[in-house]
C-alpha cells in the first residue's frame, strides 16, 4: 500500500527498508519505462546527467510528453516483463519469521511498483514513492514525498524527487534498529542514516569512498543470510554514528 508522509508508523525493534527498481527487481524498470514510452526522456537524461534539471523535474516533464498509449494496463504489463527477483518472497518471509518490519522506498512511481507488488502477494507491504494519476486521459505526477531540505542537503548528485531519508526518520520508532538495502544512486542519502547497510552496484562504490561500513549483497538470499548471522552474534542494535546521524535531524529540522 501506497502511504504518504507521516501516515503508516512501523513499531517493531528492528526494521528493514528496501530500494525497489534494481534492488527487488532485475533492472531499473522507471528508466526503461521511461525511456520506452516517453519521446522526451532521452534529452532529459541528458539535462540530467549534467544537472541542469532535477530528478522532479525530469519526471515532470519526461510522463508530460509520454505517449497516448501509455495506458495504466500498459505500464503494468511492462513491468511485468522484468518483475521481481526470484528471492524477494525469500527476504519478506525471513523478516516476517525475525519480527523485522519491512517497508519499501522508491523513487519510482507506484504505477508499476504496485501492479507487481498486488501480482506477488505483496501489496500489504508499505510503500513511500511517487505518484502517478490519470485526469482526462493525461498523466499527472505526484511527489509526496519531496522535500525541499533533501535537495539541498542530499549526497547524491542527483537528489530523489522522494526523499529517502525522510521516510527513514519519520516511519521507523526512533529507538529501532534501522536496516537499509539498495543499490543506486537514491539510495546514498538513506545508507547514511542506517544502522545496517546492505550494498551493492553504485552504493557499494560510495560507501567504499566514504568509509561507510556496509555488507556487500548480490542475491537477496546473502541479505537473509547475513541477517540471520547477525541475529544469531546479537548485532542487530542501534549503532552510535547512525544513531546520532538520525537524532541531528530531527533536532534541526
């Protein structure tokens, strides 16, 4: 289910947040999505990279010029041409079974995301992203989750249009035990108030530059098996830095 800022506060010790294009897919599906169906994606790509525009803006602009047959049912069978990974029903099980919370961040839109989600079993699950509607036959976007401190402040070179960070800090307890599972760019800003990352792809580079402490992943399988490694050592705890990373935010902002 689709929630907004504030709206579904988890309550267990530990919990678990999750990238979803790359990380519970095989691949990007907003980008190809986008790049399929919109005729201006590809010179917005471009704005992007060399960041004249931002990722809200690119999204505005790029589901603004997307074709007439970009269809809800379209877009959904799209995405389910990539799906998701063999072993995401493996991680939800896991952390069902460890009373660890798992809850989805994208920066995506729940036009596909959800339409797998609800084909996987999985729609119960809570999910901060964008929003995409329809009026009169027209896509329209929305960013719930945009904030303007995350623009500003963000690590990434290209800061989320959903701010990752703020769904870290405003749904999980602040005593908890804060997982984070990701792969790319958006994802940056999020590893850095976690208490546990699990890292691969362009994350995994970062961390390494930044000396963040992370356990590299390839499968979501190695992400249960370090889990269960770390429950069984009694790691699973709030640690130090993360901790008064997440404290300095809610004091400033």
């Amino acid at each position: 289910m689709v929630e907004g800022p504030a709206s579904y506060p988890l309550s267990a010790a530990i919990v678990l947040f999750c990238d979803f294009d790359g990380t519970l897919t095989p691949a990007d599906i907003g980008t190809a999505l986008l790049r399929h169906y919109s005729s201006a994606a590809p010179l917005l790509e471009g704005q992007l990279l060399r960041r004249e525009i931002s990722v809200l803006e690119y999204y505005r602009r790029a589901c603004a010029a997307l074709s007439p047959e970009c269809t809800p049912e379209r877009i959904a069978t799209f995405a389910r041409r990539i799906g998701l990974r063999s072993d995401v029903h493996q991680l939800v099980d896991f952390c069902h079974r460890e009373g660890i919370e798992l809850a989805i961040i994208s920066d995506g839109l729940d036009a596909y995301i959800m339409p797998l989600l609800e084909d996987a079993g999985l729609a119960h699950l809570p999910v901060a992203c964008n929003r995409m509607r329809w009026q009169c036959g027209q896509p329209q976007v929305d960013f719930p989750w945009a904030f303007e401190s995350c623009q500003q402040n963000c690590p990434s070179p290209y800061p989320c249009a959903a701010c990752k960070r703020a769904v870290l800090l405003s749904w999980a307890p602040p005593g908890a035990t804060l997982l984070y599972v990701g792969d790319g760019l958006s994802d940056f800003c999020p590893a850095f108030y976690a208490d546990f990352v699990f890292a691969r792809g362009e994350l995994a580079a970062w961390c390494r530059q930044q000396g963040l402490a992370f356990f590299p992943y390839e499968s979501l399988s190695d992400v249960c098996r370090q889990l269960k490694q770390l429950r069984q050592q009694r790691r699973l705890s709030p640690r130090y830095l993360p901790q008064q990373r997440r404290q300095r935010v809610w004091v400033e902002e």
